[in-house]
C-alpha cells in the first residue's frame, strides 16, 4: 500500500480507538470504577501511539496547534509538579492519571480526527448511543429498576433513571452535553429530510430521558446550553424562526413541566428536597459541603491541598450538619480551588477561555451567508454552536454538581473541546506546523511523555486491581482474602487503602479466634501503622491504629490513635462513637456514654452502633467493658 493508504488506515484506526474509549467509559458505569477506567486509559494509551506511528510513517502529515493546546499542556505541566508534592502520592498519582488521559485524547483528537467526516462519525455515534440509552432510562423509570449491568445502583434513587449510570445526576450531564449539538444539527446541519426527521426523533427522545432523570441541575444545565445555542442561531438569518420556535417550545414546556411537577407529591418532594432545613435530611446536603470545602482552600489558597485528596481531607472541615463522607464538593469549581488552588484553578481556566476565543473567531467563519431564494444550511456552523452549548451546560452544571469528575463526562466534554480547537483551521492558517524536522521529533517526545505514564499505569494498576476484586470476593476473615491482599501490596506498596484492609483483616481474624491471636493483633498495629504514614488524614486509619492497640492491652497508644482520629475528624459520628468505645473498654462508663450521645446527635438517621450501646449502658445489661466487641 502506498503512503496515503496506510495513513487513512491509521487514522481510522484512531477514530475506532477514541470511539471505543467514549462508548466503554459511557456503558461501564460512567468508567468511575478502576477496572473500567483502567480500560478505557488502555484505549487512549493505543491510540496515542498509532498517532505517532502516523506521524512518521506519512512525511507530509501537517500538525495543528493553537493556542488553547498550550493551555492544556501547561496544566497538564502543573498538574505532575503536584504530584510530586503531594502529600498522599497513590491519591495524586490516580488523578494525574485521568488529568493525563484527557490531555492524550485532546492532543490525538486535534492532531488526527480533524476531518468533517470523522467529527461526523463522532457525533453519530455518541448521538446514537444516547438514543439506547433513552430507551433504557424509560425502562427503568417505568418500572423502578434499580439495577444496572445487573448490579444495584444503590442510593435510594427510586424511579429516576440512570440508564448505565449508577447516579441519574451525571446520565443528565451527558444529555445536556449531547442536546444543544442535536438541537443544532436538526435546525442548521446540512442532510437530507429523512435524516433531520430522525435527529428531530433523537432529540425527542433524550429530552424525554432528561425528564426520567429528574434532576434539577441537569434540568437548569440542559436549558442553559439549549438557550445559548439557540440564541447563537437566531444570529443567522436563515435559522431564525427555527430557533425562536425552539427556544419558545422549551421555555413553554419546561413551564408545563414544572407546574406538573408541584401537582405531584413524589416530584414536588424531589425539587425541594435539601433546601428544608426541617427536614433532618436535608443537613447533609450541599448548601453545608460548600462552605468546608471553601474552609479547606482558605487554609491552603496558592496550590491547594492535593489532587485527588478532597474527600480525604474534608473531614477535617465538615460541620455536624455533614454527616456523611462526602467524595467530592457538589461544585467543581470550588473543588478546583480546594484541591489544585489559585494557581492550578487559574491555569484549568486558560484552556476554556483560549477555546471560547476560538470558538468566536471560528463560528463566522463556518457559516454560509444567507440566501434570497433558499436556507443554507452548514453542519459545521451547527456542530460549532452544538458543541459550544453542551460545553456551557455542562460548565453550568458544574455549579452543583461533579460531572468532570464523572469520566465518561469528562471524556466526552474534552472530545467536543478538541474537535471545536480543531474547527480553527476554518478560521486561520497561522497554527499549521510542518510534522519535519524539529516539530515532529517534538511531537513524538510529547507522545512518548504521555504514552509512557499511562501504559505503566494501566499494567501496574491492573495488576493489583485483579488481586484486590479477589480480594473483595474472597470470605471475610479468610486466609484466601489475606493471600490476595498481599499480592496487591506487593505489586503497590503505598496504596493507604490496601494497609488499612490488611491491618483490618488481620484484627478480625484475632477477635474471631482464627489463628495466634496476639500475632495478628501485633501485625494489625503494623499494618495500621503504614496505613497511617501514608495517608495521616484519613480518620479510618487512625480509628483502626487504635481499636488493634486497643485490643492487644496497649491502652495509652491507643489513646494517643484516638485523639489522632478526633483531629482529623473532629465532627464525624463514627468518630464520636469509637471514642466512646475505647472510653468504655477502660471502664469510664460516663465517658462512653457521653460519646455515644454526641455520635447520636451527629446525622440522621441515628447512628445504629451508638444507639445499640447507649441502650445497653441504661438498661444496666453491660458484661464487663473490656469483653465488649464492636
């Protein structure tokens, strides 16, 4: 095969691979499990490699950077300097990892997929996918179901559908970034009827499964990116009446909708739901998430407290009316600065800010001048403004909510960056490299940097998440789950969470009776020991440092684990409860009994363990503290 042959293969071999990574991440569960994620890093990963191979097999391959690809590098940048600071590595080490994926998938995407045709094939198969998944989430919200993948979603989502979405919240985040690209396609885009018939069917069906999400962010975002896009069409001429009938059918139905919502009592319970502070629910909501997380970056403005670390450290921050343990803040802006700072939040906005300029020099230029006679329609000027739309829902949704920490989101979002980055060639010629000479060695290091991290990181990590889902299976306090658990740690010795569950284990099977009791209770300690060094903020690792002292009669160290646990968790009810466990294994029954109130007053529904023994201390039926088992 000649030179250009092999090329078209190569490139469209990138397309199925970056097709492949957003279909998976969008079917596994949103790829927010490792396993999946690890997958869907793998197929980026490959599809970063056969683009340098197609940089040096096709000699007259033309680079396109623009300025918003500096953007992306110098956080990119900026995000492996935290890294290497970062106070719990195996937490910053796993955001790096995603923060380099997507900075893989932008480059290949600008770089390889920047053909009319292949953002065609993109857009149809994203739209397409989504369409399934409409006729998923109505099952699910006919019928209640709470599985997906045969797995329960948990939650307590009821009849709101998610379709392969555990959370229905972020299934919304995907429509909204799907809808105003469809809404425009369907006004402006240049096809046939039969084919504008069939998108006007898709979009009839993904607003349909935004309403069986029902979720008020994705509800706001979706109308949000729906009137941006439909406003940047009434520009135009030729659209005009199109978009003000668009816009006036959404405006009117989501008028109807909402009315019909106060009238029904599920749904009216719905939209108020955490706004009630009678409610005792409703103080573990986000109106008390917000003002820790702004406490945490006050404390640590510049560069914030480490990526991947905000729900390790939020504990330290949260009030009573926080009772849970939140993973992450309801608002990725003020996650943003809690976790990457001024500086890293300043350097994640360049990237967007140099994109909207792009997109505004960009949109003229897409667009064919109005006719007399005829409607001109331009798929590129619709999928600019499609594109733009979603971008801004999903920037709106990110008020409330943690949809870029949601990667199958987050993919599809950089994916509709890089191709609009990409439409600036329309625009001007001035960010056209030659892939000769210095440019393509460049290119080629900058590939290398990124293929390098996310190939050893895939195998690494793949390697332990085997032995951990083994693990996970095997029965509790067995020597099969204790095999498995060391396998992880040896192949990842400074995963905190691997030493906590060895330290546990091993102090179940002491209080259990299988094996030398005060041998695993002395490797408990020692296990818990490491879990604390690596990671000193987790409350869980201390609370377990000290119920294994506890057990093996060192009594004062025990003391010291537990005051440990109080400073870094000072209002958490779990805390509470095992201050009042270890107060009562030393015969201060007053003391314990103190603690078990505190950690009853702390979240709803009452804590089952404080309540269980708040009761024994009253009804007098206590054997002897020291016997007592949690």
């Amino acid at each position: 095969m000649d030179t250009e042959t092999v090329d078209r293969w190569l490139e469209r071999v990138i397309l199925g691979l970056v097709l492949a990574a957003l279909a998976f991440a969008i079917l596994g569960f949103a790829a927010v499990r490792v396993q999946e994620w690890l997958v869907v890093q793998g197929l980026v990963g490959l599809a970063v490699a056969v683009g340098i191979v197609r940089l040096w097999v096709n000699p007259d391959l033309r680079l396109l950077w623009p300025p918003a690809c500096w953007g992306v590098l110098a956080f990119a940048g900026y995000a492996v300097w935290r890294w290497t600071e970062a106070d719990v590595e195996h937490l910053a080490r796993g955001e790096l990892a995603r923060i380099l994926t997507y900075a893989a998938l932008f480059f290949v995407i600008v770089n390889n997929l920047h053909r009319q045709a292949t953002t065609q094939a993109v857009v149809v198969a994203l739209l397409g996918l989504a369409v399934l998944l409409g006729f998923l989430a109505a099952w699910q919200f006919a019928t209640q179901a709470d599985l997906v993948w045969g797995l329960s979603r948990g939650g307590g989502y009821g009849r709101r559908a998610g379709a392969t979405y555990v959370n229905p919240n972020h299934f919304a985040g995907l429509l909204a970034l799907l809808l105003p690209v469809a809404v425009a396609l369907a006004i402006a885009g240049r096809m046939r009827v039969v084919w504008r018939v069939v998108l006007v069917y898709a979009v009839l069906v993904l607003l349909a499964a935004l309403g069986f999400t029902i979720s008020r962010g994705g509800f706001l975002a979706a109308g949000a990116g729906l009137l941006f896009t439909l406003a940047l069409l009434m520009l135009h001429r030729d659209y005009r009446l199109l978009a003000l009938a668009g816009a006036a059918l959404l405006l009117v139905g989501g008028s109807v909708v909402a009315w019909k919502a106060t009238r029904d009592v599920a749904l009216s319970r719905r939209i108020t739901e955490g706004f009630d502070e009678a409610d005792k629910a409703a103080i573990n909501s986000r109106q008390h998430i917000w003002p820790a997380t702004a406490a945490m970056w006050r404390d640590h403005r510049g560069f914030g407290v480490g990526p991947g670390h905000f729900a390790t450290r939020f504990k330290q921050y949260r009030t009573a009316a926080v009772f849970h343990d939140p993973g992450h803040a309801h608002n990725d802006y003020l996650q943003a600065l809690a976790e990457w700072g001024v500086v890293g939040a300043a350097l994640a906005a360049v990237p967007f800010l140099l994109l909207g300029w792009g997109v505004w020099r960009t949109h003229g230029q897409v667009q064919r001048a109005p006719a007399d006679l005829e409607v001109r329609r331009s798929s590129k000027y619709a999928f600019v403004v499609g594109a733009a739309g979603g971008l801004v829902a999903l920037l709106v949704q990110a008020c409330f909510d943690f949809n870029w920490h949601i990667p199958a989101n987050a993919l599809v979002a950089v994916t509709w960056m890089a191709l609009l980055t990409g439409y600036l060639r329309f625009a001007t010629d001035a960010w056209w490299l030659s892939a000769r000479g210095g440019w393509r060695a460049a290119a080629t290091l900058l590939g290398l940097a990124l293929l390098a991290p996310l190939g050893w990181d895939v195998q690494h990590r793949g390697r332990e998440t085997v032995h951990l889902l083994r693990a996970a299976r095997a029965p509790v306090a067995s020597e099969a789950r204790l095999a498995e658990l060391r396998a992880a740690w040896a192949i990842e010795p400074l995963n905190p969470q691997t030493a906590y569950d060895l330290g546990e284990h091993l102090r179940l099977r002491a209080v259990t009776g299988a094996g030398d009791r005060a041998a695993q209770l002395a490797e408990a300690v020692t296990w818990f020991e490491r879990a604390v060094a690596l990671n000193p903020h987790d409350r869980s690792n201390h609370l377990g440092l000290g119920r294994a002292l506890d057990l093996a009669g060192r009594r004062d160290e025990a003391g010291r684990a537990f005051a440990a646990a109080l400073q870094v968790d000072p209002n958490g009810r779990i805390t509470s409860f095992f201050q009042g466990w270890h107060a009562l294994r030393g015969g201060d029954v007053q003391a314990a009994e103190a603690w078990f109130v505190k950690s009853i007053g702390q979240g709803w529904p009452q804590y089952e363990p404080a309540l269980r023994y708040l009761g024994e201390i009253r009804a007098g039926r206590l054997p002897e503290a020291g016997v007592i088992q949690p």
